[in-house]
C-alpha cells in the first residue's frame, strides 16, 4: 500500500495532463512502459509485442518504466494517451 501511495499522486497529475481530455479510458490497449527518454518510449502490449512510441513531453516527464497506459498509437508512432495507471494495476489485470 505505501508504494501505491507515493505513486497515485505521480499517475494523478499525469492523467490531468493527458493531451485530450475528453479520452476515453476504455479507448485504446493497455501497455506496459519499458523504457523512456523524453518523449521516446518502448511499450509492451498484453501479447508480449515491444512497440517504440512517441510521447507528449509534458505527459512523459511524469511516467515511469513500469507504469501502463491505455492508449492509442497511430501509424507514424505518435501515442494519445487515454489513462494512466501505476505498475501495480499489473497485480489485478487477468
């Protein structure tokens, strides 16, 4: 519960700062973030499969590798992040 706690207040802010704020939360897959150097990021989907992405500057200084992000990613890679959850989602996920 203590790491849940000092991560809410990070996935919270992220969330407010998400491009659209109108996403839908149910939009979208769900990733996993591997890795991230400024808007450059490595994503795993459920099925295991690694995708490089962009991401919006302002949203990804406050991600880290391990959160996941329920999001949609267009042909050219660019990321419209819909919901942001921290690594511990991971527990209840099937």
């Amino acid at each position: 519960i203590a790491a849940l706690e000092s991560m809410l207040p990070r996935v919270i802010e992220a969330n407010a700062r998400r491009a659209s704020a109108a996403s839908d939360p149910e939009r979208g897959a769900l990733y996993q973030l591997l890795t991230l150097a400024g808007g450059a990021a490595r994503v795993r989907d459920r099925r295991g499969d690694e995708l490089d992405v962009r991401l919006e500057r302002s949203l990804a200084e406050l991600l880290a590798p391990g959160d996941w992000l329920r999001m949609s990613v267009d042909d050219s890679g660019q990321a419209q992040v819909h919901c942001c959850y921290p690594p511990q989602v991971a527990a209840l996920a099937p």
